[in-house]
C-alpha cells in the first residue's frame, strides 16, 4: 500500500510540474526519489529545483548528495561548496557538508 501511495505521490507531482513547474515541485520530487534511493531520478530533480533557483543553499546541498550516492565525486564537490557558500537560511547541517568537502578534496 505503502508504494501506491508512493505512486500516486510522484503521479501527482508530475502532474503539477507539467502544469506550473517551481523548483518547489522539483524538490520534493527528488526527496521522493531520494527516499527510495532512485538516486538517477532525485539527482535529475534536485538539479531541476537548483536550476531555478540557484541561490538555494539546500537544492545545492541537495544535489551534491544525490551526485555524491551516484559516486560524480567532482560535481557533487562543485555543489557541496555552491551550498556552503551561499547565503542565508538552509536546512542541511552544516558540519557534515563541510567535512564531505573535505573527504572529497582529499581524495583528488
């Protein structure tokens, strides 16, 4: 049951991306995505949210995560520091981002 209703929730948020696309819609596109580690597809929607709206620290952040599950070290690196340098308010926590840069320089 639990993955019709999975269904219905990416149905329908397609549905309204087709209608009206916000980065909004394309985010939690990808947190659906990304809860059922469809890492291709959450990568592909957390890119679409960043897009419009790159200023986001957190579709950054969140964007480096999917890039970095898919193993794209180098892009995920490039939006791991897009997150952290952006300004303002942000949801990820902070430490952890700046340490995976870190993990992710080291091994250039």
């Amino acid at each position: 049951l639990g993955n019709t209703d999975s269904q219905a929730t990416e149905s329908r948020l397609k549905q309204l991306i087709e209608r009206e696309p916000s980065p909004q819609l394309y985010q939690t596109l990808g947190n659906l995505y990304a809860d059922k580690s469809r890492w291709h597809d959450a990568q592909a929607a957390y890119f679409e949210a960043w897009r419009g709206a790159p200023d986001n620290a957190d579709y950054a952040f969140n964007l480096a995560v999917s890039l970095d599950q898919l193993r794209q070290y180098p892009a995920a690196l490039t939006y791991y520091e897009k997150a952290l340098a952006s300004g303002g308010m942000h949801r990820f926590d902070r430490a952890q981002a700046e340490a995976r840069v870190q993990q992710l320089k080291a091994v250039r």
